[in-house]
C-alpha cells in the first residue's frame, strides 16, 4: 500500500456492449511480451523510451489497499484480492479483480490511482489473463479535467502476463460512454485513472494486473523528491514485515538519499501527526477559537478541535450579513507562514480572508491568504502567505464581495495555521518499542522513481505497528509512515451459539469476516421485490431483474463458512404496493393486501427454513423446500423512521403492526421451529418499544405475542458510548449526571422490559456502528476504539448479540463510512480490535454483568464468567477518553494481558497499571482479592437496584404529557408506564378520571394553545401546551412523598413553578430561562411532602411538555 493523502472520486462506470462493438476493438493500443530485464517496465516499452525530458511515475504498486473505490456495469460481487499463483512485478503482490458477469459486455471499473501529477502522457500496465478469466476487452480509463469519462481497451486475446500501454492524446481514447457539449479529448489534468474490463459472457470474470505507470509532462513539480511507504496492510503471525521503498525523483539529475528506517509497535495506535517539511507542525489545533456574528460573540471550537467535519451552523439574523468572523488564539506570537482551510459545507461558504493581530483589536491582512474561494471546494486547501505575518489573534472573515452571506451558513470544519519548518525536530515519532532498524542509500535517476526493498523485521506476533522513515538529502530530513497489523493467529469456531454479527449486502468478503470470526451476517438484500417480480411469481435464482441476487448461491456460501443467516424481509414491489400512484418511493409503504406479504413470507421461509412443504403449497418452479439454511427472520426494518422522503416505513405503527402480524404468521407457518423478530427500532426509546406491549389487534393479542427476538439498532454517532444519549431528546439538561438517559441505562431499562413481560426472550442489536468521518463519524482511531467498547456494554445490558453495520463502507457520508473494511476491501483498525474482542469473549454467555467501580469513575471494569475449556474468566477495562489513560486502581497479581491488537504477555497487573481508550483483557489473575471486594460492591449495588425497582413497581406515579392525545410518552418507574395526555382546554372539575383514576386538570380559562414539533421524534418532547399568561394546574395525589420534575421552555427570566398543597406550604422552583428556539431547560429533580392530596402547580407563561410526581420511599 502506498501510503498517501487519498480524496475519493466517484467514477462514471456506465458503459453499453452495444458501444464496445461499435468499433473499439479496432482500437491499436501497445502491448509487449514480458522482458527479462529486471525493472517495472520492459525496455522496449513506450513509458522506457520517452524523451528524458518526462517523468516516468509509478501511479500504483497495485498492491492490497491501493484501489481506491469498486465500479461495475452489470457485475455483481465485485472484489480484489492478491493474484494467486503469480510473482510480482513489483510490490508485494499483483492483484486480480473479479465479479459475476451477467452477460457480454458486463464491466468492471476500478478506480487505481488519483490526481496523478502533470500532464499524462502514456499509461501502462502489467495485464495477466487466465484462460478462464473471461475476459474480452482490458485497459483504461480516465477522467479529465473537464470531468469526460475517456476510456481504450484492446482485445484481451493473450494469456499470461502482457505489458499493456496506450498513449492518452492519440485515438486510442475515446468516450466511455456519450457525453454532450465534450471534446472527446483528454484535458489536464487528470483526475483518476481506473482499469476496465469487459465479459465475453455471464459467468465469474476476473483480470489479473500489476504496476500501473505513467510518463507525465510536469513544468514545475513542487518537490524535488517523494519517498513511500510500501507494506502490506497486515501480515501473518510469526512472519517478519517484509515491503518496499517507493522514491520518485522529479529534478533533473540523479538523487542520493538516505533513508533511516524504525518499526515499532503501536498498542495504542497512535496516529503521530507528521510536520510538513517546509509549512511545519500545525500550531492552531486544540487552541480557543470563536464566532464573531452580528457584533455577538459566539463561542464555539470546531475550528481548532482536531475534528476535520465538525463546524458550525450559526442561527444567522433575518436582516442579511455582508461578513461573519471566526477568531483563533494561539496563545503566544507566532509569524504565520500558511494555512489550510477545509469546508464543513462548500456550498454555502463564499469567500474567506486571513488577518493577524498582536492584540485581538487590530488585524491586518496575510498578503497571499486574501479572497480564498470556498464554493464548491470540498478538500482541503493549503495555501502559503506570501510574506510571514507576526499573530497571536488570526481571524477569518467571510463574505461574499460585499453580497449578502446565504442564510444556511456554515463555517469551516477545518483550520490549520503554520510557522515553518525551522524550528521542527525531525524524527520518528515513539509509538511503543523498538523492533526493527537500518538504514538505505538509494540513487534514483533523474525524472525516474526507484524501489527500495525493506531488510525484513524478526517475526510478529498479532498487535499494531507503526513503520517510520526519516528520508534525507543534503541535511535536509522529511519523514513518511505507515501502519501495519498483524493477524490473530488462531481461529474461532462459528456457530449459531457466536454472539457477533455484520451486516453485509454479498458474500464477497466472507473470508474476512469469517477469519475475524463473525458467526452471524444479517443480509440487507432480501427485500421483498427482489423474488417477488409479480403476483404468483418467486424467483430465488438470480434472475429477478435489475437486481438479480441470487439468493441460493449466497446463502450457501455463507452456510458453508459457518455463519448463521437473519435476512430482513421488507420493500413492497410496486404491484403490492398502497402508496400512491405518482409516488416514487412505492417499496416503502405497506401492502395493499396483506396476504401477499404472508405469501412472500412464507414462499422464503418455506425454501430456507428447516421443514418441508408440500409442494402444491409452493409457487416456485422448483417446488424446493427445507433448505435449512436460515432459522431466524426480521420483519421489515426500523418502521419508525416513516418520513416519505426517506423512511423505511411510510405509515402509523398501528399500520405497520398489521404487515408484522401477517409476515410472522407466514414465518410459523412455513416452518413453526423458526424465529421472528421485529424489524429493529431505529433507537433505544421505550416510547417505540413498549408499543409492541400496547397495540392491540383485535383478538386481543399483542404484537410481543409474535415475537421470538427482540430487535433494536444505536449509534452512538461523534459520541462515546459510555457517556451517549441515544436520543437527544433523552439528555434532560440541568439534570445530575446519574439522572441522564444514557445508552447504558436505556439497555438495562430494555433487558428490565423484557424480563417484567417475556423472560427470556432473547434482545439482538442488528445495528450499530461508528463512521469514520461525515456528518456523525470520527477517525478510524476512534472507530476502532469504540466499537469493542459499545459491544461490551450491550453484552453486559441484557443483549445476546450484536451486529456491526456495516462490513465495507469508507465514503465519509452518514452511515456509508461504517464499515470495518473500506470500500475497496482493506481492512480497518477496527478489523483487529474487533477479532480481539470475539477471540477474548469467546465462550462468554452471561446477559448480565455488573460493571465493577473503583476510585477512579472513568474507568469502566467487567468481570466476564468464562468456562475453563474457553480460556477462563476474563477482565476487561478502559475509559472512554481517547487522549488521556488511567490506572486500574486494583492490584491483581500475576495476569496474562491482551491488549486491543491482539498481543498477549504474561505480567504483574498492579493498581497503577495504565489503562487508554483500548480496552485490554486480563485473564489468569493470581490475585482476586481487590477484585472479589469490587464485584461484592458491584453486586450490593444491583441488589439495591432491583429493590428500588420492586418498590417503584408499585409506587404511585403520576405522568402527564401536555399538548396532544397523539403522542403521549412512556416511563420506566419500576416498569414501564405511560404518560395521560393532557390539553389546554382540559378543566379540572374535581371528578375527572385520570392517571390513576385521580382528577387533574387546568382551571378554566386559560390563555395559550396546543403546539406539535413534528419534527421531534420524541413523544414527550414534540407537544406542548404554549401558555401565554401563567396558568393553574391541579392534581389530586394519595399523600405520601413525591419526586417532582418538570419540563419546559421559553420562559422569561427569573420565572419560577409554584407548587401549593405541600405540608410546609408552597414549594417553589426556580426555572432556567430560555428564549425561543434555545435549549430545554429543566427542572432538578424535588421531593415534596403531600398531606391531604390536592396539589396546585402555578406554571408561569411557556411551552409546558410534561411533568412528572414518582413516590419515594420515606
């Protein structure tokens, strides 16, 4: 892998077979017999024999990790994968392509190489066909500066390996596909480089390649010389790191450098960051910085919080602003020298100035940083002042020239300010210790690159490591890295008892996922209208156009690695949809007919599940039945995201329950030993799934009477899961920390549900996942963090298991950076945390593990019982700080420790031991003493929570829910209760049934009215009764002691909620003030005495969602 700054490109992959039987065989490209001359290239080649005034490049090695994104045209399941039984060119290894063709003329499009330097001359290859490869035409394709897809191919006619060349201005590039208002001619420069193929026939169709070169016309290079990592993204346990030093010389004369090589390993996988050689470090991150808006101050440090996709969306005035300023401290006096800007949404920033100050009172402009253009620029912008610039204070202003900013402004995601090189030590940054060192003496010819092999390291044992190189010339040093891990080197045993499962859409990468040990994969492709073309009609063959997914082939394959199989099962065809008629998304809604979605139920549980049918009762040609490759079934997906525009489920819940009813009753029907679970919630909120508990059909069974699983997702999205709220709108603000809906206490509040209602029943989270990058994600450091961690919280909450969304996915865009693979099937670091953790948990079983508490409340402690035969009991530990560590405080002896990457050692585990944002697993402890005393708190600590619960279970409890009927909420008070709805015009009169068939009511008249948000998903917090002047509400309660809570906002300042009817009198409580459209303001949570019942709640002037009166215990 070559390690660089990589910007994905989507490519344009679209292309006909009509085309390439239009006359693009005729097309000459150059091709040559392999050489015995030792070289990337052979001798006699076009890119050997260019004038010396051009510069050879080698794009890619074409080694694991260097495609940069996956197209195709008509091929299903695509993949790469090292070309077995075939040398190098150069590199490690070549590459082979493959997919399954559905016919001629069926492409494949692999993007290889991007924004390749200068002005391209010629391209060329190493091409390797297999007489069965299947393959008709091979060759290139670029995209040019005007965004013109141009592509030339020749006749795959060979077999072996062939040099493949074709120069990039001459005929042999034409359009890929028709493209209007085009020259049909390349214009630089260019910005990808792909390699295509074409399919004679359907079939699997594979092209073996290797070493992509260039000769490219480059005026000024900005360097004189470039040197690349090139190393394998992992290795094999026991094997030495083995790879290679790409160096590019771009002057014209030959270049001797020294190259001074360090591998380490890197157990907390630090992410060094490495100075530019001539801008330096970046001197603004983690330092102060502010928005300036209307002569407001707005504090705010996107800009400078080391997050490159956090920004700001400032609430910009009705009148227009011409400028906004966003203002950094660099705390001392620095002489800027450049910067870099990087866009949270280029399509709203204009134009953006850099200034400097000494005093924060009076800036002036960095000559060369003046009128920077935003729109439309996504990557980052470095830039270098033409002069330095002495300043504490840099302030940016953006404007439009004087026109009026757009009115959905953001600010930059980004900023980085720099002082230059002088001042920088250059060296290897220390990642952990010390395993390999030596160091090179390369020549490189002018405007040529050479390849530098690595002195192999001793054998690696599994963990991360970090592989530094200092390249020198002149006295002058840069520095390049690159990561490589080291694979577990035992195997799991996958069966359905495996507690880990991935979303995965083809079985492409199942060799992956079953060496990491994935004993589950929940199949995103099993959508209803995929073998359900029409009505009678069930196709699992492949052969259900467009799509055709061939459902038998996959699902065997999966089975035969061992992995259990959940498919769910949702989106209408459109000849069974109800929506109508002019609507575009038609799959999203329910069934006109709920028979025909048993029917399709039951077709696909009657073919894959355990029993035999008879075969009069199938509709299938082949009339196949007990398959018995798939147990369990999801019906649907997340129906509570219902929006039309996006939602899997358009429609109430009540509608949706309907189609749950009838697709579960198909699954027992077809085979009654299978299991049902409800299409996940998307979220953790009782509100959704006490529903399930609620609805009633109208034999008077519930939609839980058909459940077998219970299903939900989270994402935790930029937050850690420890501390997340899984909806916003749970986070209850001025509320005490042990007061705060986290994602913790919703599991066990889930697991609590189902134990009060059906024992037993078993909870899977079928989603979950952390980003890298976009809207909701973090650094691949993060997700490979995170990602163990929010598995053990559910494990220890109630859930049997977990599935990762989702296997590939490294697009920076919500939810489409998820995957633990990128988009071109390398592996993440997350990849090996998580092959630690199921290696670690294997054999675990227990639901319920308390977490072990000590000093120190950032650390996070589980004991996990373990059976002897699987390894033993194990401890593991953490806190959820990426930048700081901890100590365990609890001695534990003599241990074996394994860390997250996977590297185990026998050591004594003192309190002092330190513990980072990885967890590490302990096991073999010698000393349980400490940790004995822990677990007893720990237990104390459950005990009384389950007493706490017994009492709330029949406490008094009084909810109400202000401003709708449509959407009262729910809440846990020692089961799960529901909130009475209340409406402004409901009087109390004395007598009125309410909760607990006590009256409650607001004395007549007031003055407001009732208000919804639809957009808020939270039941509770959607409605409100708006009051215009302050208003009475009455309740009549059982004596007894009361917690009182209350929510609100929009209130005036020095608002207050009097409570009359208390035995001390009148309580009163203080309320925040918040202006409309601000934040939601809260009460603390006070207990009150009630003797005689009656209480009178004097609510002042503001929208009023709910309130709350819970009895404690005396």
């Amino acid at each position: 892998m070559i390690v660089s700054l990589r910007k994905l490109f989507t490519p344009q992959i679209f292309a006909t077979s009509a085309l390439v039987a239009a006359g693009l065989a005729a097309v000459q490209m150059y091709a040559f017999a392999q050489s015995a001359q030792p070289g990337v290239f052979p001798s006699d080649s076009r890119i050997a024999s260019s004038p010396t005034e051009l510069q050879r490049l080698l794009l890619s090695p074409l080694d694991e990790g260097d495609v940069k994104q996956m197209g195709a045209f008509r091929i299903a399941g695509t993949q790469v994968k090292a070309l077995a039984g075939q040398d190098a060119k150069t590199g490690r290894h070549a590459l082979e392509f493959a997919g399954m063709a559905d016919g001629g003329g069926a492409k494949g499009d692999f993007v290889v190489s991007l924004n390749p330097q200068g002005e391209v001359q010629t391209l060329g290859m190493w091409v390797f066909i297999r007489p069965d490869s299947n393959v008709s035409k091979a060759g290139f394709q670029i995209t040019d500066a005007e965004g013109e897809s141009l592509m030339a191919v020749q006749d795959a006619d060979w077999t072996g390996w062939k040099w493949v060349e074709a120069d990039v201005k001459d005929a042999a590039f034409v359009q890929a596909y028709p493209q209007q208002g085009k020259t049909g001619k390349a214009e630089f420069p260019l910005k990808n480089v792909n390699i295509i193929w074409f399919a004679k026939e359907a079939g699997r169709t594979s092209l073996g390649v290797d070493a992509l070169a260039a000769v490219s016309k480059i005026e000024a290079p900005a360097q004189a010389h470039t040197a690349e990592a090139m190393l394998p993204a992992w290795g094999e346990a026991g094997q030495p790191l083995a790879g290679n030093i790409l160096i590019h010389n771009y002057s014209d004369k030959a270049r001797t450098l020294s190259i001074s090589v360090n591998v380490q390993s890197n157990p907390a996988y630090l992410t060094p960051e490495i100075p530019d050689a001539i801008l330096g470090s970046d001197i603004a991150q983690a330092k102060p910085s502010w928005l300036e808006i209307a002569g407001q101050r707005v504090e705010n440090n996107s800009l400078t919080d080391n997050d490159a996709d956090t920004c700001l969306m400032p609430d910009m005035p009705k009148e227009g602003l011409t400028e906004i300023f966003q203002t950094v401290d660099l705390g001392k006096s620095h002489d800027i020298t450049g910067a870099t800007l990087k866009a949270g949404d280029a399509n709203w920033i204009r134009k953006v100035d850099i200034a400097a100050s000494a005093d924060g009172k009076t800036y002036t402009p960095i000559a060369g940083l003046q009128g920077i253009e935003m729109k439309g620029k996504w990557s980052p912008q470095t830039l270098t002042a033409t002069q330095p610039s002495a300043a504490r204070y840099v302030r940016l202003r953006y404007h439009n020239d004087g026109d009026t900013l757009p009115p959905h402004f953001r600010t930059l995601s980004a900023l980085r300010l720099y002082d230059g090189a002088a001042d920088e030590i250059v060296g290897v940054p220390a990642t952990g210790k010390e395993l390999a060192r030596e160091t090179l003496t390369v020549t490189v010819p002018a405007r040529n690159f050479a390849i530098a092999a690595l002195k192999p390291t001793p054998a690696l044992g599994p963990d991360a490591y970090y592989c530094g190189m200092v390249v020198e010339e002149g006295g002058r040093k840069k520095i390049t890295c690159a990561d490589y891990f080291v694979m577990p080197g035992d195997a799991v045993t996958l069966s359905p008892a495996s507690r880990f499962g991935m979303n995965v859409s083809t079985p492409g990468h199942i060799p992956m996922l079953a060496r990491a040990g994935y004993g589950w994969v929940r199949f995103e492709n099993m959508k209803w209208q995929f073998y359900n073309p029409g009505p009678g009609v069930f196709r699992f063959d492949g052969t259900v156009s467009p799509w055709k997914v061939p459902f038998d082939q996959y699902y065997t394959q999966y089975r035969a690695a061992g992995m259990s199989i959940l498919p769910f099962i949702f989106e209408s065809p459109a000849w069974a949809s109800s929506a109508p008629a002019d609507t575009k998304r038609r799959q999203a809604y329910a069934p006109r007919d709920l028979k025909d979605y048993t029917q399709a139920i039951f077709e696909a549980v009657a073919r894959y599940g355990s029993a035999k049918v008879e075969p009069d009762k199938l509709h299938t040609s082949d009339k196949v039945s007990g398959l018995n490759m798939v147990n369990t079934y999801e019906i649907w997906n997340e129906p509570n995201l219902n929006n039309p525009g996006w939602g899997f489920f358009v429609g109430p819940l009540s509608e949706y329950y309907k189609v749950f009813r009838a697709g579960a009753e198909g699954v027992k029907q077809a085979d009654p030993a299978a299991r049902v679970t409800n299409g996940g919630w998307a979220g953790l909120s009782m509100e959704w799934v006490d529903t399930m508990r609620t609805f009633r059909y109208p034999d008077g069974k519930t939609p839980l009477d058909f459940t077998d699983v219970l299903n939900v997702h989270f994402y935790a999205g930029k937050s850690e899961p420890e501390y997340s709220t899984q909806d916003p709108n749970a986070f209850r603000e001025g509320a005490k920390p042990s007061d705060i809906q986290t994602l913790e206490k919703d599991l066990m509040d889930l697991a609590d549900w189902r134990d009060e209602l059906k024992p037993g029943m078993p909870i899977w989270v079928t989603e979950t996942g952390h980003d890298v990058g976009g809207p909701i994600g973090r650094t691949e450091r993060h997700q490979a963090a995170k990602l163990p961690r929010g598995h053990m919280l559910s494990f220890a909450n109630g859930v049997e298991k977990v599935f990762i969304y989702r296997e590939t996915g490294s697009t920076p865009d919500k939810h489409a950076g998820a995957g633990i693979l990128r988009n071109d099937g390398s592996v993440r670091p997350s990849y090996f945390t998580m092959a630690t953790l199921i290696r670690q948990l294997d054999g675990v079983t227990a639901t319920r593990v308390p977490r072990l508490e000590t000093a120190d409340a950032r650390v996070w402690m589980y004991y996990w019982p373990r059976p002897a035969s699987a390894g033993g009991d194990v401890l593991t530990a953490w806190i959820p700080d990426n930048d700081t560590t901890a100590t365990l405080g609890v001695d534990l002896g003599r241990c074996r420790v394994t860390t997250a990457f996977g590297a185990t050692s026998d050591m004594d585990v003192t309190k002092d031991f330190p513990v980072s944002c990885f967890p590490v697993y302990i096991t073999r402890i010698s000393n349980t003493k400490g940790l004995d005393a822990l677990r007893d708190v720990a237990a104390t600590r459950e005990a009384a929570r389950r007493r706490q619960m017994a009492f709330d279970a029949t406490a008094e409890a009084y909810l109400f829910d202000f401003g709708s009927r449509e959407s009262a909420g729910t809440r846990k008070v020692g089961k799960t209760r529901p909130f009475t709805a209340v409406l402004m015009e409901d009087a109390f009169d004395g007598t009125k049934d309410g909760s607990k068939g006590t009256p409650y009511g607001f004395v007549q008249p007031v003055s407001g009215k009732n208000v919804s948000a639809h957009w808020v998903k939270s039941p509770l917090e959607k409605d409100a009764v708006q009051l215009y002047r302050p208003a009475t509400f009455k309740v009549q309660v059982k004596p007894g002691l009361y917690r009182v809570e209350f929510k609100g906002e929009n209130f005036r300042e020095a608002s207050e909620l009097r409570v009359a009817g208390t035995t001390e009198g009148e309580a009163v409580i203080a309320l925040p003030s918040a202006n409309k459209g601000g934040t939601t303001p809260t009460t603390e949570p006070q207990v009150i005495a009630v003797k005689d019942g009656l209480l009178e709640f004097q609510f002042p002037a503001g929208n009023i969602q709910w309130l709350t009166l819970v009895e404690v215990a005396k």
